[in-house]
C-alpha cells in the first residue's frame, strides 16, 4: 500500500473550488474528502456532516482547547478547523485527504507537515469571481465585499503553492488537478515498491 498524503486545496470563496473537488471525488478513487467544522450559518442546500459540520462558538472552542483540530482559522469572522482525527486515520489506510481549506489554514498545514500538495485555484480575473458570488445570490453585499477582499489577500499567498490551477473553463480545471494527484501518486517517495533480485541458480 502506497502511503496517502494531504491534498490541501485553496482558492478564493466563489472560486468552484467544491464543484471541481466534488467532479474529482467521482472520478479518483482513493479521495477522501475532509468535512471541516464551522460556525458559519448553514447556507440553503447545505448538509450538516457532509458540507460541514455546523457546531456553535462554544463546541468550536471545547474541540480547540482539547486539540481536536490539525488546523483551525477565523475566516471571514468565523471559525473554520480541520478534524484532526479522521485525517490521521485516513493517510495511515493510504488514502489522499482533500483538504479544502483557506491560506492561513494552508500555511499551517504546510508549518506542521512535510506530506502535503498545495494546490491553488485562482479565478481568471477578480471581476468574474465576483460575478460568480453574485450568481450564487447565498451572500449579502457586506458578505460579497469582505469575500472579495479577503479573495486579493489570498491570491498574493499564491507562491506558497506548489501548483496553480486557473479555473477559467471548470473542464479544464477539473482535468488539471486530476494530472496533478496522477503525478503526485507517482512520486518515488510515496512508493512501496520493492524488487526481489532474481535467484541465481
Ligand atoms: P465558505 O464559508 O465559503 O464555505 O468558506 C470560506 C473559506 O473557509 C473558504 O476559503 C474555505 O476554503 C475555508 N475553509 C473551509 N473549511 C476550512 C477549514 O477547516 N480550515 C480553514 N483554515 N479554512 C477552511
């Protein structure tokens, strides 16, 4: 069994980030997608345990103080963590744990571990990511202005990746990343490959 790794997935909110990873998740077997805790709100359609796990200030600061999360960070004035538990248990069974998580969450993942792929998804310019939060009407215009805000703060983080992904046609995204965990299944330093040298008699 090859030994899994961290897929640590960043790009602006309204970026696609999720539909590409939801595309991928169909197609690569072995993803394992980690569900994050938050304080934020549930938006319409959203699934408690499968899009987040929705747990208020007080939970967040219990699962903090008894060092339940790999990670955790205020964004966007709310709390968002990575569950540490199901993370560790999944890379031991072989599995590549996506990540999808912002830069500050990012930078301490990469701090704490010299397994992981950074990967960022970045929109072709700033004036379609915003007509893309706009379409998705879940946001007020306060809401919009600190996402695009933080979304500039974001981008200048890009050069701590590994790889850039631009998500201008979501095909040629999703057909991107998947290359990049192809490749990175590759590396000789994931490899449990062993040859027997051939008997001499
Ligand atoms: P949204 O509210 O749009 O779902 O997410 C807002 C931002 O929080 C996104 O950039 C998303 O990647 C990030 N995020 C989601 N889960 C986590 C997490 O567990 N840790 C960190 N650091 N950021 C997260």
């Amino acid at each position: 069994m090859n030994k899994g790794f961290l897929l640590v997935v960043s790009g602006p909110s309204g970026v696609g980030k999720g539909t590409v990873l939801h595309d991928l998740m169909n197609t690569q077997h072995n993803l394992v997608y980690s569900v994050s805790a938050t304080t934020r709100g549930k938006r319409e359609g959203e699934i408690d345990g499968i899009s987040y796990f929705f747990i208020d200030h007080d939970k967040f600061e219990k699962m903090i103080e008894n060092d339940e999360f790999l990670e955790y960070a205020r964004v966007h004035n709310n709390y968002y963590g990575t569950p540490k538990e199901f993370v560790e248990r999944k890379i031991n069974e072989g599995k590549i744990v996506i990540l999808e998580i912002d830069v500050q969450g990012a930078m301490n993942i990469k701090k704490s571990t010299d397994d992981g792929v950074f990967v960022f998804i970045a929109p072709p310019s700033l004036a379609e990511l915003r007509n893309r939060i706009e379409k998705r009407g879940t946001e007020t215009l306060e809401d919009i202005n600190i996402r695009m805000n933080n979304a500039i703060g974001e981008l200048k983080c890009i050069n701590e990746y590994d790889y850039l992904v631009v998500n201008d046609h979501l095909n040629s995204a999703i057909n991107s990343v998947n290359e990049i965990i192809n490749a990175e299944k590759h590396r000789v330093f994931r490899s449990d490959y062993v040859y027997k040298e051939e008997d001499d008699d």
